[in-house]
C-alpha cells in the first residue's frame, strides 16, 4: 500500500486550476488551424486567427484565457493501492481550487442559487471520484464556463428514436445554442447509463484530445455524421456566420436499461481547458 499525503493533492490541485486558465491545449491550437484552413467566411477566418493569438497572449502573460475561468471540475482517479493520509480528500480538493483561484487572480464565479451570494473562492469544486487498479492518482482539472454549460441538456429518448433520434436532438440543441456558448464548440454526448450517468458520459467524452478517435468505429462514424450536420448550419465562430460550429463531437456510450434511452449533450465553448497530473 503505498502512503499519499492529501496536501500534494491540495498542491497539484492548485497548480492545475492556474495552469489550465492560462495554457491552451496544443489539440486545442492544432484545431484552430485545421479550422482556419477549411473556414469559407473570412469574418470567422479572422476570429479563429484571434483566438489563437488569445490563447498566445494569455500563456505569455500568465492571464486568464477567459474571464469565465468557470466551474472547477475535478476528476480523481485513484489506484485502489493508495492510502490517502492527512486528511479529508474532498477537503484537500476544494483547498487547492481555493488557493489556485486566489493565487492565480482567477474570477471567483460560483454562488448561492436562491441570493446569489458569491462563495467567495470559487469552492465548492465538483468532484468526480473513481477507484482503479494501481497505486497512483491522477487528477484532471477542467475548468467549465457558464455559457457553454447552460446550453447543455439531458434527456431521456425513447428506445424506438434509435440513433437518428441521437442525430436529431444533438444537432437540433446546437442550433437552438447559436452563439450562447461562445462557438466554435466541442459537443460532448453522453449515450446510455441513467439520467445523472448520461450527463458525467457527456462531460467525460470532453476530456478526450481533439483531433484523436473514438475508439468505437461506430461512434467514430457517428460523431463525423454530426459533426458534418452542424457545421452545415452556419452559426460559425463566435456566431457570425461561418462553417466551424464545432471543432469537433465526442460521444462515451455504455449500457442502458431496456425501457431507456438517455441521452446528454455537454456542450464546451473554444475555451476548452483541461490540465491533469499524476501522483
Ligand atoms: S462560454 Fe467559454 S469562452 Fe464563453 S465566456 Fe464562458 S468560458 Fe468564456
């Protein structure tokens, strides 16, 4: 059994919320210049070059990529070998969010639902814990701002909608989005599992580098199919009209129940930012 003492999980949270506010994934950057070559409106050409030099400015000057610098998510996987010491786990998480966004001068953006009084520290996080073979935890930290959050949804198909049914409702909700979740997009679906498994299906597909493959040759084809139908709506970057709505659709799928179809979208904004370690 190998010992972790929970104020390294403080420490690696910390650094991860700083460095995933103001570094963008090189998948991320690699996207923007796919999309730029392929892009027929010069308007959304021109706000692709910006976002690139967004992201250039903001890891070069150490500042937020966005000032949503959002909902901490934070995703543990932890080796069931491990023997966390020091203290509660969850309280070393939401320790470390506190310090990243006071350290980092991140917008503290997460309040009480009825007053709206700010928490003041951005805590609490969301924690995402799972148990798996090893001796070693690795933590992802995805940052996820409001915009793009409220653009998502779950819903339960029926089983008789099939996979078209998938095509209509995933396309149809980026289209009711337009320009709400600050596009070009990256559309996480969540297919199968209960209503709440769904929607952590969608947020997880998110996680996944743009620009790789579903390893299903079945979904690999689906989410090319949707993202074709997408971009042939026309919202474009930043809404103005252009082929790039999404950069690209993800979809994790597992089992459902027999009289079930769930079904959740996760819609994430350019501003795709995720940061992980592993202890
Ligand atoms: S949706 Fe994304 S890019 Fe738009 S304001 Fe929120 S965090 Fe920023």
């Amino acid at each position: 059994m190998r010992e972790i003492n929970v104020k390294w999980i403080t420490q690696k949270v910390r650094e991860l919320c700083m460095e995933a506010n103001t570094d963008l994934g090189e998948d991320v950057l690699q996207a923007f210049d796919r999309a730029i070559e392929k892009e027929e409106s010069p308007l959304g050409v021109e706000i692709l070059k910006e976002l690139k030099e967004n992201a250039r400015i903001a890891k070069g000057e150490n500042v937020p990529i966005c000032q949503d610098t959002g909902f901490a998510i934070v995703f543990v996987e932890l080796g069931q070998e491990v023997h966390l010491v020091g203290g509660n786990v969850n309280e070393a998480i939401h320790e470390g969010v506190r310090q990243g966004y006071r350290d980092g001068y991140l917008r503290k953006s997460i309040c009480h639902p009825f007053t709206r009084a700010n928490t003041g520290d951005n805590t609490p996080a969301i924690i995402h814990i799972e148990v798996v073979p090893g001796d070693k935890v690795k933590i992802v930290v995805a940052p996820k701002g409001g915009g793009s959050e409220n653009m998502s949804r779950v819903t339960m198909l029926t089983p008789s909608d099939g996979v078209e049914g998938i095509k209509r409702y995933v396309v149809q909700r980026v289209k009711e989005s337009g320009s709400n979740p600050c596009p070009p997009t990256i559309v996480g679906v969540g297919i199968g599992g209960t209503f709440e498994q769904a929607a952590l299906l969608a947020k997880k597909s998110l996680l996944r580098p743009l620009g790789s493959k579903n390893s299903d040759p079945e979904l690999d084809q689906l989410e090319l199919g949707i993202l074709t139908e997408i971009n042939k709506l026309g919202i474009g970057p930043q809404g103005l009209g252009g082929r790039t709505t999404s950069l690209a659709v993800h979809i994790l799928m597992m089992p459902c129940h027999i009289a079930s179809f769930p079904l959740a979208v996760n819609i994430q904004c350019h501003a795709q930012r995720h940061k992980e370690v592993v202890i």
